[in-house]
C-alpha cells in the first residue's frame, strides 16, 4: 500500500496526468458528482463589434446599425442593450434570427439569446431631428453594452 501511495505522489508532482480506470461504488460516486463545480462565464454576452452608417435626408437621417453579439452562458437567457430608443428613435427594420431576437424591450434596443454563439446582425432606425430653422439635433444614445463608436454620415439629394 505505501509504494502505491509513492507511485501516484511521484506522478502528480511530476505534472503526468494519471492513466487508468477505477471501479468506484455508485453511494460514493454521487456525493462526487454534486460537489462538482461548473465554470461560469465572467459575463453572459458581450458585444463584440459595432458599426453605424447613416444616409442623411431632408427629413431624417436613417441609420444602418451593424452589431456582432457573443452570447456565452448556456443555462441563462442573455440579454444585451444595444441602443436607446423614445418617441425621436424609431426602429424601421429588424433581423430574423435563429435562435435569438432583436427587438425593443424597456425603451432599448435588446438582442436575447438562450443559446451560445456568434451573431452578427442588422438594424436600421430613423432619428427624428427636432429644432426650429436649418440647424436641428437628431441625438442617439448607445446602450449600457455597447461602446460609443463614431457614426459616418453620407449627405446627398
């Protein structure tokens, strides 16, 4: 008994992964299996890319966002606010996604997913500009998940 105790001391301190099978009773396998634990994601998704494009009109200027969301946790639904929305953002068009969708959820735009992957989609809005005269203020605000990136607007007739 005592040199098997050495054998496996001098393999694990040798950093070898130990070869083998064991025959263990099912009564002390299933306190094991309980005690077992799971790795967490240190978030539940996480936007990986975004982009904004907008064509300025007369009326309004329409924008083409583009985000790329990483959902990661398997057992929860995740849920990631993208963008602002109120009565000047307006949603003109939504993805169809497979297994996720995007949509407005408490004055957001929200991307929800129960499961793992990459997705990559697009939405276009319209900003209502307000102000009297030539120069008005069109606002859109990001949401608490997605960092500020610039908007490149194309002006034409």
């Amino acid at each position: 008994m005592w040199s098997l105790s050495l054998v496996v001391g001098v393999m694990l301190t040798a950093n070898a992964t130990p070869a083998g099978t064991a025959t263990v009773p099912l009564q002390e396998l299933i306190p094991l299996y309980e005690q077992r634990q799971e790795v967490v994601p240190p978030t539940e998704a996480m936007v990986g890319k975004s982009e904004l494009e907008g064509h300025l009109t007369p009326e309004a200027p329409l924008i083409e966002a583009r985000f790329e969301v990483e959902v990661l946790s398997t057992e929860r639904w995740s849920q990631v606010r993208l963008l602002q929305l109120g009565p000047d953002v307006y949603l003109t068009g939504l993805p169809r996604l497979e297994g996720a969708a995007v949509g407005a959820l408490d004055g957001q735009l929200a991307f929800v997913s129960q499961q793992p992957g990459r997705y990559a989609f697009d939405v276009r809005l319209t900003v209502r500009p307000s102000g009297p005269g030539p120069e008005r203020v069109a606002q859109l605000r990001y949401g608490p998940h997605v960092a500020p990136v610039p908007l490149r607007l194309e002006a034409g007739a």
